[in-house]
C-alpha cells in the first residue's frame, strides 16, 4: 500500500530535524515525515557533536556557513533558554600555535566582523587574565565571547519531541532502500512512500542516497574520525574557556583544542584521522571491504597530488594518534599539560567530510544539491548543528520552498 506525504526527510540529525521544523513553521498543515535507519535518535553525527556553538570566525564571507553561523548559533542558544535546555556561555580563545600565525589571526578577526560575530584581539596580560594556564607563541590571541556549549542530545530528544507533537511522523529503523525518481516514490523497509519533495539529511550517508537520485555524482564522503581524550581532575591547572588553535584554514579541521563540556568534564580533541567506513567508531566495527579499498584509494590519491597541503595534515593527523604526538598538540596550547593528564575517552565522532572527486580536494563549504522534487543536503558537518535552524531556512529558501 502507497503512502503519501507532503514532505519526506531522510535522516533524523539535527539538520533534518530542524527542515521539518522550518517546514511547520511555514505550512502549519503540512504532512511531514522523517525516516530513520537507526532505532533511535542521535547515534551519529548530531548526537556526537562537541556542543560547542560557534560563532562564526572560520568562514569566509559570502560563504553558506558564513550566512547561517552567527544567527543560528543565537537561535540555538535563545531555544536552550526557552525551553530550559543547559548552556554554557563559555567563550573561546584562539591561540597562535606557529610563529607566522599573527596573520591569520587578522584574517580570522576581519571574517568575525564581516559575519556578524564579535571577537577581539588579545595582548599576552590579557590572555593570561582570562586564561592564565594558556600560551600564545606570538603573545597574541583572539577572543570570542559569545562561543558557548549545549548538550546536542537533550537538544535532539527535545526538538524529536516537540516536531511530534505538531504531527510530524518521525519512523525509527527505516532504511532508504529505492527511490523511483519520476513517480516521486521512495522504498523504505518494503513500504512505499510517495511525497511531494524528499529532503537527503542523511549524514554520513548522504552522498549516497543522492547517487541514487542521480544527482552529486562528483562528490564521495571520506569519513574522518574524531579521538578525544577527558582531562584528569589531577591535572594542576583549570581551563575556564574554551581552547582553540589557530587552524590551517586550507582543510576544514579545527585542530585538537580544549572543551569544556556542559557537564563540567573537560576534553581534549578531536582528531581527524582517516576512518575505515562511514560508522567505523572502534576497531572493525562498520568496516566495509569495498568501502575500505575506496578509501584508501581516495587518501593515497590526495596524498599523492597534496591539494591543500593534505599530505602535511595527514601526516600529524595520523601521527596524533599515537598519545604523546597528541599531547604535544594540546601542550602547544597549554604548557603544563602533561601525557598522564590525559584519560582515555568513549567520546568519538565520525565526520561525514564530502570530497569533490573533480577537483580532488576536500569540501570547505555546506553544499545543496537539487534534482526532481528533491533536495540533497551533502556536506553538513561543523558548524550544522550550531547554525540547523538557520541553515534550514536557508535550504528551503534555495529550495523555493515558501
């Protein structure tokens, strides 16, 4: 038996949660559903977030992220207060790490103003009234006040809640399984669903399902995982904020930097080291042979051609594996660091990271992707959660969706 809906999301993270919020907003009446492979909510890339809300630094001007990140990071924090949801309102320091990053601390605080998102520059008396366990190898550092921390999976349960209370029908364990492009229909655990536009939030499996609507052929996701330690209470310093390097901003990675979690915990990371398959959290788990050997091809070839700089990033990415490298890249940040303040961590994420197959480099930017009544959100990693709600406003505007 066909079922009918006015609108079908594949994919149940938060940027497809706040689409089908968007989508009530608008069209009160609207018939939504969401379809979710998993049992439940938030077992990737949304539910394993860090929480942290940035305030839109990093990105250049004009950019998708650019447009989307200070506003949604305000929505996010103004919806955590009006439901009760924790918030810290922490803020961040960006530290430089190598002796010519002053420059890009300038480049930094020109994309801050031009984005919408405070930030000032600091003097060494400064950074220390403010971080006094920090080190700045030039003296300088740029502060942002308005960075904060959530905890992505009350903000994912809540935001699940409240859609189904306005009717959206959000169906645990259904796999995409076959779309029929021209009758608007899609296949879903033996049912079949007809809709009037389908919207790919799939995550880390976006790409795929957008192969199959035909559309976003150049792109591959390459998975890269993300390896955070927890800071021992032994530790003889205290991080009030949070703490970040200043990042090379040819590759879409922040560096290993200091979290202070919503529940006081303090952690270090992530990493971003290749990952064997797109759910690959530990050992073999989520490892697909096929998959594998694509992969490795795709990395070999990157390393090999060394488009932004990726051979250097891989090499002390792959290095921060192993705990003392990683404890240099934090101790950077922080001299008195030390390997034994490090404790291991369950914490690990998955970054669902497109990479163009045409132009052989990794993605800087969101990219949206439109085909026969359907939208193809590919590319939704950091800072999608931080900016979903305004994002979604965005992917629908550019959908033409009123």
């Amino acid at each position: 038996m066909k079922q009918t809906a006015d609108f079908i999301i594949v994919g149940a993270g938060i940027v497809g949660l706040a689409i089908a919020r968007e989508l009530k907003l608008r069209h009160p009446e609207c018939h939504v559903i969401v379809l979710e492979k998993e049992r439940e909510i938030g077992l990737h890339s949304s539910g394993r977030n860090s929480g942290v809300l940035h305030s839109g630094i990093y990105y250049p001007e004009n950019s998708r992220k650019a447009k989307v990140c200070a506003a949604g990071a305000q929505e996010m924090a103004e919806y955590c207060a009006q439901h009760r949801l924790p918030i810290a309102r922490l803020g961040k320091v960006i530290l430089p790490v190598r002796a010519d990053d002053d420059k890009q601390l300038e480049l930094l605080l020109a994309r801050a103003k031009s984005n919408g998102a405070r930030a000032e520059l600091l003097n060494t008396q400064q950074l220390h009234e403010l971080e006094p366990a920090a080190h700045s190898i030039t003296g300088k550092a740029l502060y942002s006040p308005d960075t904060a921390v959530i905890d992505p999976k009350l903000v994912l349960g809540h935001l699940a809640a409240t859609l189904q209370q306005q009717g959206v029908e959000i169906r645990y364990g259904c796999s995409f399984d076959e779309v029929l492009v021209e009758r608007s229909t899609i296949v879903s655990n033996g049912a079949v669903w007809h809709y009037g536009r389908l919207f790919n939030t799939a995550g880390l499996h976006a790409d795929r399902v957008a192969r199959a609507f035909g559309i976003g052929r150049q792109y591959t996701i390459l998975p890269f995982k993300g390896i955070y330690y927890r800071l021992s209470e032994a530790a003889d310093f205290a991080v009030r904020h949070l703490i970040y390097p200043v990042p090379d901003l040819r590759v879409p990675f922040l560096g290993v930097h200091f979290t202070k979690s919503i529940n006081g915990h303090i952690y270090l990371g992530p990493t971003a080291v290749p990952a064997f398959g797109r759910e690959n959290y530990a050992g073999w788990q989520g490892v697909e042979v096929d998959e594998l050997v694509h992969i490795i091809f795709n990395l070999c070839k990157q390393y090999a051609r060394n488009t932004q700089g990726f051979r250097q990033f891989a090499t002390e990415e792959g290095l921060r594996f192993f705990k003392p490298h990683f404890a240099a890249a934090a101790k950077a940040l922080v001299p008195k660091l030390q390997v034994k303040h490090l404790i291991s961590s369950q914490k690990v994420g998955l970054r669902a990271q497109l990479l163009d197959l045409k132009k052989q480099e990794l993605v800087m930017d969101f990219v949206i992707e439109h085909g026969k009544n359907s939208t193809h959100v590919l590319n939704a990693v950091s800072p999608a959660f931080t900016s979903a709600f305004s994002f979604a406003r965005l992917v629908l505007n550019e959908t033409g969706v009123a």
